[in-house]
C-alpha cells in the first residue's frame, strides 16, 4: 500500500502529494468534488484543510477522503503545472 507523506493545497483545487517511495505529483481534485459529501470542498477555505490520515490517504475535516493508492495509481497528474521537485 502506498502512503501520503506530504500534502499541499494549490490554486484551482490541485494538491501536490509526496508519498513514501518519493513519488512527487499534483492531481486535480475538482472532478471529484460537487455532489453530496464533496461540496463543502468547493468553498476554497476548506479545502486548504487538508490533511494526511493515518491510513497515508488523504481527508478533509468533513471526512471526505481519498485512498492513497487510489491517488498514487489512478488519478494522473495535472501536466498543466509542474510536479514539485
């Protein structure tokens, strides 16, 4: 299983994720937010709340999460900015 190591917000609902193995990516989070559970992630404020679970995925203080392998295996990175180095 893979594990988050280091989360940041960005602009336009993007976040840089490092995980364990120093895998370094930005994903576009905005195509999963917008229905039930997911849209207090719309309002920008909250959505610079995220954080790293114990599991290594990532959540939100409304306990909306995302899988660390699911982040890691098959949300590609945003080629419209550059992966942090």
């Amino acid at each position: 299983m893979h594990k988050v190591i280091s989360v940041e917000s960005l602009s336009d609902y993007r976040i840089a994720l490092q995980f364990e193995d120093g895998l370094q990516k930005i994903v576009n989070i905005k195509p999963f937010i917008g229905k039930g559970i997911s849209t207090a992630l719309e309002d920008e404020t909250f959505f610079r709340q995220v954080a790293i679970e114990s599991g290594g995925g990532i959540y939100w203080p409304n306990g909306y999460d995302f899988c660390p392998n699911f982040l890691y295996e098959e949300v590609q990175a945003d080629e419209s900015l550059p992966v942090v180095s």
